[in-house]
C-alpha cells in the first residue's frame, strides 16, 4: 500500500505535505521531514495518522482539531461553541418546552390524535397559581400557595377552571403556555359545581374548542392536558380512553355526575382539559379518586354541564340555585358530627333557616323529611338532588313525618342566599 522505495516516498512526502497545507495541518509537527529516515511500517502509521488528520480537518469537525491544542476541556468547549454559531441562521433554535425542535412533518403512524391534540389544544392549558393567606393554630397568619390548570375558552382572556383551585385566593396568577405571566381577576365560582371563570387582560390568545359530552363513548380516547404536581410539569399530556359516563359521586354531601377516564390526573390537572381525538374538550378534570391500590381512575366534569355553568357565571357571577332552607342529617353525616340517629327512613331536619321557605311552610327542628314530589328521600344528596332537578320559583310538595304523623306540605322553591365575597 505505501512505497517502499525512496524515489516514490519522496513524491508521497510531498504530496502529502502540500495538500495538508491547503487544509491547515501542519505536518512538521509530525516530524515527517525526518520520515525518509524512517522504518517504512512507522512512516506507514505516521502518514495514516496525517491523513486522518487532514480528513477531519476538511470535513469541519473543528471540534476535535481544538483539543490538539489543548487539553483543557473549557478550551474545547469554547472551540465547539465558537464553531456552532457559524451554523447558518434557522438550521436549528432552542425549542420551547412540549414543542419540537424540527417544523418538519412527522408520519402518518407518529401523527397520533395525542400529537394533534398536544398542538392544538396544548397552548390553550394554562396554569394557575393561588396565592392565599391561612392562619395556624395560634391564628398567626401566613401565606399559602397553590397551582391548578385551567383552559381558555376566549381570546380575550376568558379561562375555565376549578372552584377549589381559586377558592380563597388573596392573588391569582395565570402562566400561559408561551412562557409570560400575568395576574387574573376571578369572574365567578361555583361550589356546588366545581367550576370558575377567571380573567385577564389580554387579546388574541389561543383558545380551546368546546365539544359536546352527550355524545362521548366509552371507550374511546381521552386525551388529559395540565400541570400535575405543579408548574414544573405544565402542558403534560396523559392518555387513556372514557371508562365510563355519569359516574355519581357524593363529594362533601353533594352528588355530582362526571366522566371517568384512566388518563392519568394528578394533583396540580384539576382545572385542565379532558379532549377526544377531535381535539374538541369533553370535560375539565376535577376529582381524583386517590385511594392507596386504585389507579386509573380519574374524572372530569361534563362539558356540558360546565358550558351552563360558565353562561351563568360570565352573567351575574354566581348559579342561581333553587333551595329549601333547612340543614338536614341522615345517619352517616349525623355521625360525622357526634350524633345519633334512631330514623329508618328519610333524612331528619336539624335546623330551619329565618326567613326560608322552609320556614314559611312551617317546617320545625325534628321534621323527618320523607319524599319531596312523590320521591323517597333517605340521604342528604338524595334531598339535593331532587331539589336541584327544580328551578326557583317552582312549588314542590314535601311528605315529612312529624311526632309520628304524615303530612304533605306545599313549597315554593327560592333562590339560594349567595355567600359574601370580601
């Protein structure tokens, strides 16, 4: 492969030493001006070595030249950034968190509705941050803090989320998916529903499109967006499928129907976007069921139920809600606050609101309110549940059992007294 006679190595020497020249290399260092001296099988190694060089050199791996010169390692980084600038402009940028770093288009098989749904519906999943003020056992106060997720439903700033993630705030913070910050002023909130609206200033800012819950399956894919445990995780995005529709769950003697999906939710989702594969949001993540050998069970609030909800809210603030005025027991709330109840049936009145309709019909503390419209009624969800079904105004008719008598008495449902925000 290489000369082995002097006449030919000189020309090779020299072909070598004027073509390493053109590429920078300096083969002097090699001591190749000495090779005719050399053993042929050590100049054989050392020409190889000089061509590698050369080769490398050509091809652009600066990179690599930098450490001939030093064997420091921050020299030969600052050698390998110096060489990346030279990069042409647009060949690559730092990419955003949850974007890719190439616009180019993937395939149909990587093209899944989770990637579409991350696209569209991604940008429009913001955090939320509630700063408030609780107090300690000696009533000292401090603040506390607290990130949920919500969703834009308006461009100019409308964003759905949790009550319980606002609940309280002395301050609340919204973190949009670009990367900005910027403070929110609450609309209105909904306890018994679970939902708030909360605004902020701005304009043309990405939003979702609202989809319809009647018309989910179980069965097919669900798409969950938000920030579980925190800010540090925003825009995550988890997949499952719809497990089930119209889940009852009693939460804090109230019943409320949701989706059941196993597309993981986690402390810090309540507030985000539940989305089929359309990319239309089906529901807005809210509870989890979190019991030590449960998994996969997480669930959203219809987005039709929150969609009557946020139209309310946007109007006056609050949900008008029709009520009765009495605070009631059945035999497990009664034991939670060290009561006894001897009733086999229905639920018993504990005490009558002033001024009530309740109040109006005569109803008295020790009533055992039986059916309300023909309806047997035996816990307090039971008694909610028939009286939300109704719309202020409407005239109910309650059985109760008083001292061991029937009696059927007429109601007239009012609107339920708002608390006082200050």
């Amino acid at each position: 492969m290489f000369p082995q006679n002097l006449g030919t190595l000189d020309k090779t020497i020299e072909f070598f030493l004027k073509g390493s020249e053109r590429r920078g290399v300096n083969l002097q260092r090699l001591n190749v001006r000495h090779a005719k001296t050399m053993n042929p099988k050590k100049f054989a190694k050392l020409i190889c070595a000089a061509a590698v060089a050369a080769a490398l050199t050509f091809s652009g791996c600066s990179g690599l030249t930098g450490l001939t010169d030093s064997d420091n390692p921050n020299d030969a980084t600052k050698t390998a950034s110096d060489t990346s600038a030279k990069v042409p402009k647009g060949s690559h940028t730092e990419a955003a968190p949850n974007k890719p770093e190439s616009s180019a288009k993937i395939s149909d098989a990587r093209n899944t509705p989770a990637v579409r749904v991350a696209r569209t519906v991604g940008p429009a999943v913001v955090g939320i941050t509630n700063k408030a003020v609780a107090h300690d056992v000696f009533n000292r106060a401090f603040e506390t803090e607290g990130v949920g997720s919500g969703v834009i439903f308006k461009s100019d700033g409308y964003i759905i989320t949790n009550n319980h993630v606002i609940a309280g705030a002395k301050e609340i913070i919204v973190s949009l998916s670009d990367g900005n910050t910027i403070n929110g002023e609450l609309v209105g909130a909904d306890e018994m529903s679970d939902i708030a609206v909360v605004k902020v200033d701005a304009k043309d800012l990405p939003t979702a499109e609202l989809g319809d819950s009647d018309e989910v399956v179980v069965g097919e894919p669900a798409i969950a967006i938000g920030n579980p445990m925190g800010l540090e995780f925003q825009g995550s995005v988890t997949v499952g499928v719809i497990s089930a529709l119209n889940r009852t769950l009693d939460l804090n003697d109230k019943r409320v129907k949701l989706l059941q999906t196993d597309a993981a939710i986690s402390p810090g989702n309540s507030g985000g976007a539940l989305v089929n594969a359309d990319g239309e949001v089906i529901g807005i993540n809210s509870a989890k069921l979190a019991t030590n050998g449960v998994e996969g069970m997480g669930f959203a609030i219809p987005i039709n139920t929150v969609k009557m909800i946020v139209e309310e809210l946007m109007d006056k603030g609050y949900v008008a809600r029709p009520y009765l005025g009495v605070t009631i027991f059945d035999k497990p709330t009664a034991a939670r606050y060290g009561y006894q109840l001897s009733i086999e049936k229905g639920v018993f009145v504990f005490q009558v609101a002033i001024g009530s309709p309740a109040d109006r019909a005569n109803f008295q503390r020790g009533d055992i309110i039986l059916s309300i419209d023909g309806k047997d009624v035996n816990s307090v969800s039971d008694v909610r549940s028939e009286v939300a079904a109704h719309k202020v105004g409407d005239r109910v008719k309650v059985t109760i059992d008083r001292d061991g008598r029937q009696e059927t008495v007429e109601v007239t449902l009012e609107e339920m007294p708002q608390p006082s925000r200050q």
